[in-house]
C-alpha cells in the first residue's frame, strides 16, 4: 500500500520576537553558569516596542544589574536590531530577576545521601529519523536551513536590505513513510524601506536550492512558492508583534513530527529537566537509529519533581522494529544514568554552551570543539548494536 501525505514544518530565524527573547534569556543562563557551573537559573523575557524586561529566578553569583544590560544590548546588536522601533543602543530595559524559592532549591538539591531530585515534574520527548544526514524530519531540518544560511549571509553583509526577522515553511510529499519532493515553499522576511518585493524574491529565491537538496525541488512549481505574500514586511521584530520566551517549542524540536511534552527549554538552567531530560532523549533517540537499530525512534521520559530518577521510559521504534524495543530498553538501562546529575555530567550540560541553541532549533545541529549540542553525538550508538 502507497502510502502518500503531505506534511509541513516551519521555522522562525533569530530576529522573531520570541527568539530575540529566547537569546537574552539563555544569554542569562549561559553568563551564570561562565561564574558558577552550579547555578540554577530560571529566566523569561519580554521584548516590544523598544523594550526588553526580564523575569525571574536565580541562585549564584552576584552579577551586577548593569552587566547583565550590557550583554542585552550585545544579544539585540548581534541579531542585527538597530532600528527606530528597536535598537540595542536606545532599548529600554528593565531586570526583575531573584532569588530561586527555597522550596524549589529543597526538592532539587542533594543531601543527606540523597541525589539530585527533578527541577519539576513533567515529560520529554526525544526523536530521531533517517530524513536527513543530522537524523531530523526533513521539513524541520530545510525550513531552519533556509534562514541560518540567509542570517549568515545578512550578517556578512553579502544578504544587504534583509532585516533580522524572518520565517519560513517547507511542505513535503511522503510516500510510505519518506520524504519525496517538496511541494511548497513559503518564506516572509522583514526588509529595508527600499527594496520592492520583486528584488526581496530575488534576493532570497536562491535560499532554497541552497538549503535544499536538488533531488527533492525536481517539480517544484514556481507557483508554490510564496515570498512574501502579504506584499510588504517592512515593520518586523519586538516593534512589530511581542515577543516571550519559550513560545517556539515546536520549532526548537522537530517541526511537530513527534510530540512535545510541553516544556520550553530557553532561559533554564541544565537542573530544569523540561531542558535536560529532552536533551537525553534526543541523544539516546539519535544513537539508537545511528546504530541501524531502527531508522526512526521516539522516546518519552517522565519525572516527579524532587525525584532523582525517571518514573517511567516509553520507547516506540519504526512499524516491523518492535521486537527490538526491549533490546533498546535493556541498553538504556545498563548504560545510561537518566537522573538528572547523571543526564548532566554525561552530556557536560553545567557549561555555557546554551546561547548558540536558541535559533534554528535545538536538533539537528552539529556538536562543537566548545562543549556545544553534546546530545547530538553518535558515540554510544554502538552499545545498540552489542
């Protein structure tokens, strides 16, 4: 039985008003964790007209009020905001940042032989899948391409009248469970006063075959691909709709090709399991289909907070794979520490490594020299073939 649907993932670059608000928050985490690798951050931010206010809860170094601004300013002036309706040097921006509640500390910190407890009780999700190379669904996958390349090229200055805030949408055809070619192609991007929308297609038309692979944009009609269709987006960013944090959840896994438990992972600090644990799922769901086990994986853990150890793991491998199910599981167990010192100490998490994850998706992403996307290594994935 031919199998055909259509299935569609988007992406939102660093310059949406929620990921200008994801970056200043993990700015937060990461300034704590550079002066403490224990600290325990939790930080949400607004950003509208000119204005940035941060929110929150911390436990660690003292950081001055006017170190933190600064480094706001820096996280507006690297995403490109110099505009009258938001610019890093004219922003208004208010902290409302303290102490962590001692009775959130008393559940998570370990003593009297007890071990780390859950920041909270909640599920994660991890997922993995033969689409692409990085083991991502492809819409996802080519909807972040497409604005991590044009963000590259606007901030080299070889992509000029393009502004920070852009989205884009991939719409594939599957058959029998596989991507085959892409069927549309929507992407909206903020731009300068005087560019028309003939030179704004022009400019970013050629974004998609560089993000795309050429086998899947074959028949693509040209009719399907929409640039702009409002007609004009001069007004963009925190000037153009408020931004919060954590509300890109869907964009920062796998496009909505697998579930979400419902926890956003910007401005968390690595004891915040809604972070850590999905993390773990995504590297355990990632080795397990790298060792050929299986060519697609979902994974679910649950955890209480105060409680060092997941309460339950479910583990659904693709349809004629699930006799190897408890094989998986099996390997998990003996291997793997799923609490949430052991997730961090195995993934190196109490680093500042968590800024650069804010845009274009937390998945999918290649590991650096710095300590950064540790989860997406294959390193273990021989343990699921023993």
């Amino acid at each position: 039985m031919n199998n055909k649907y259509l299935f569609t993932s988007e992406s939102v670059s660093e310059g949406h008003p929620d990921k200008v608000c994801d970056r200043i928050s993990d700015m937060v985490v990461d300034k704590y964790l550079s002066l403490d690798p224990f600290s325990r951050v939790a930080c949400e931010t607004l950003t509208t007209t000119n204005k940035v206010i941060l929110a929150g809860e911390t436990r660690g170094p003292k950081i001055s009020k006017d170190d933190i601004i600064n480094k706001v300013r820096n996280c507006i002036k690297d995403i490109g905001y110099d505009q009258k309706g938001f610019s890093w040097k004219t922003a208004e921006i208010d902290l409302f940042l303290h102490e962590q509640s001692s009775d959130i500390a008393m559940g998570v910190d370990s003593k009297d032989n007890k071990d780390d407890g859950a920041g909270d009780q909640g599920i994660m999700f991890g997922y993995a899948c033969t689409e692409t190379e990085d083991l991502m669904p492809a819409p996802i996958y080519y909807s972040h391409k497409i604005l991590r390349l044009m963000a590259q090229d606007r901030k080299q200055g070889t992509l000029k009248g393009i502004e920070p805030d852009s989205k884009s949408q991939v719409t594939m055809l599957y058959e029998n469970d596989k991507p085959k070619k892409v069927i549309s192609v929507v992407i909206s991007s903020q731009h300068s006063e005087d560019l028309n929308q003939e030179k704004v297609k022009e400019l970013i038309l050629p974004y998609i075959k560089k993000s795309i692979p050429e086998k899947y944009l074959e028949d693509l009609d040209s009719k399907e691909i929409y640039i702009n269709p409002t007609g004009q987006f001069i007004i963009g960013g925190p000037d153009g709709d408020t931004g919060l944090t954590g509300r890109k959840i869907i964009v920062d896994t796998y496009g909505g090709a697998a579930p979400h438990g419902g926890g956003a992972f910007s401005g968390k600090d690595p004891t915040k399991v809604d972070r850590s644990a999905a993390y773990a799922a995504r590297y355990l769901a990632k080795n397990i289909v790298a060792s050929g086990l299986s060519s697609k994986c979902l994974i679910q853990l649950a955890y209480a907070i105060g409680v060092s150890k997941p309460l339950s793991i479910f583990l659904k491998l693709n349809n004629g794979d699930e006799n190897k199910v408890e094989k998986a599981k099996k390997v998990i167990e003996q291997n793997f520490d799923l609490s949430p010192r052991g997730i961090r100490e195995m993934l190196r998490l109490n680093n500042p490594i968590y800024e650069v994850t804010s845009a274009y998706g937390h998945f999918g992403r290649k590991p650096s020299n710095k300590g950064e996307f540790t989860w997406e290594k294959t390193d273990k994935s021989e343990l699921f073939n023993q």
